[in-house]
C-alpha cells in the first residue's frame, strides 16, 4: 500500500472529479486545460495507461501537488501491455490530506481522505468477475469505514445502468446504504457505465450536485460531485491516521 500526505489550506466547498482518459499522454495537453478538471480540488483519473510510475513534467497539472500514481501491468506472452492505471490529484491549497490504497485488490482505486470524507476512485475492468469486485469493494469499504461515516465513490464499474440486465454492482452499494447518483449517459455509446455513489449521513440534495461533463476527448464523460461550503463545516474535523503510513516530505511516492 502505498500513501501520500500533504498539508496545507483550503476553503468553499469541496469539488471531486473522476473521469476515464483512455489514455493519459495521448490526452495531456486537453486534461492540463479542462477548466473542470483545473478547478476541482481533488482529481481522479483511470485508464491513465502510463509506462511506468516516475512523476514526469509531462504528468504535472498546474496548481496541483505531484500526483499519486498507481499503474497496471498485464503480461501477454513476452510482451508487457501497460493498461488500465489510476492517478488521483489533490490541490496545492488542501490541507491534510492523505492519498492511499488498499493492498491485493485487483479493482484500481485510490482513497482521498481529506476534511473527514473519504472520495474514492475506481476503475474496474469488465473482465473482472462479479465475485472478486465484490470482495475488493468490501475491502475498500472497510478501509474507509475504520476512519469516517462519509465517503463519496466515484468510478467505472462497466455496469451499464440503462440496460435490463441483472445490476450487481449497483445493489451491492444499496445495501450498504449509498445513494446512486448519476442517471445520464456517461458513453458516447449512451451507456450509464460511470456512477458516483455517496454515503454522506443526513446530507440534504441541496448542498451537494453531482453531474455529467461532455468531453470530446475521450469515449467517456467527466464526471463531478460538489459539497457546498455550509454542509462541509458540519464536517470538519482531524483525520486520525496513525494506522497509516505517511512520508515526511511531502508530494512523495512511497
């Protein structure tokens, strides 16, 4: 497991993003200049399909601490076929902030504590039995269940919501008590594959939105959940993070 720290200052409400790039390099200069990407505090990218884990120029988005990267390595044969992979960003402005993962879990995520809420991001592949995302989701879960009663997940779950087939994935976080989200196309194949699910106890609609952003770039639409400035007070408070393992420096990779 890996995890980063930073600490520094924020203030308004808190915005999360999630989207898959199909591609991060091949995206770059598009990412580095989408005003809702540079305008969210915290930053959530899949299927980044980077080579390696090195934090390059290349990689750095302005105004925003070096990114935790966590990459995917299929072997084909001889072949190495980088795929898949996960970045997460966080503002230079936030303060105390921890980026983590949880050990063993095939599905790629990343938690974000920060302000006594924890914003997840998945990818899962669609080759990923039903069974095995379930036990990782539990895994995920319970890792940020030990530290607060509020989490935001965002991700692709290769779950397409608009069709008749049976929606593992969605009923697993109903009875865990999550509230779906997202209810508009998240594809330009018009699929509802993308879902933020939250858990935020007594959370009025009136301070939080979520909503589908149009990308030309990618097959895939961004997608952003917002927590306005008066509800997020009732939030804050120190997140206890003895049981995890943080870098002095900061902006570090483990």
């Amino acid at each position: 497991m890996k995890t980063m720290f930073f600490q520094q200052k924020n203030e308004n409400k808190i915005s999360f993003v999630f989207h898959n790039t199909r591609g991060f390099i091949a995206h770059k200069d598009d990412i580095k200049v989408n005003s809702f990407i540079l305008s969210s505090d915290i930053v959530c990218l899949c299927e980044t399909w980077l080579q390696n884990e090195n934090v390059t120029n290349a990689l750095l988005l302005e105004n925003f601490s070096d990114p935790y990267i966590k990459n995917r390595e299929k072997t084909q044969g001889k072949r190495q076929i980088h795929q898949g992979g996960i970045m997460a960003y966080v503002k230079q402005t936030l303060k105390e902030v921890v980026v983590t993962s949880v050990k063993d879990c095939i599905i790629e995520h990343c938690i974000i504590f920060y302000q006594n809420i924890a914003f997840v991001g998945i990818y899962r592949s669609p080759s990923t039995k039903i069974k095995v995302s379930l036990k990782d989701l539990d895994a995920i879960l319970h890792e940020c269940e030990k530290k607060t009663k509020y989490i935001v997940i965002a991700g692709d779950f290769n779950e397409n919501l608009f069709n008749n087939d049976p929606h593992p994935i969605l009923n697993y976080f109903k009875n865990k008590g999550y509230e779906r989200t997202i209810n508009k196309a998240t594809t330009d194949r018009n699929t509802c594959i993308d879902q933020i699910y939250i858990k935020i106890r007594g959370l009025p609609k009136a301070h939080y939105s979520s909503f589908v952003v149009p990308i030309y770039y990618s097959d895939h639409e961004l997608l952003r959940f917002e927590l306005s400035p008066t509800y997020r007070q009732e939030l804050v408070s120190t997140i206890h993070t003895r049981s995890l393992i943080c870098t002095i420096e900061r902006n570090r990779l483990l």
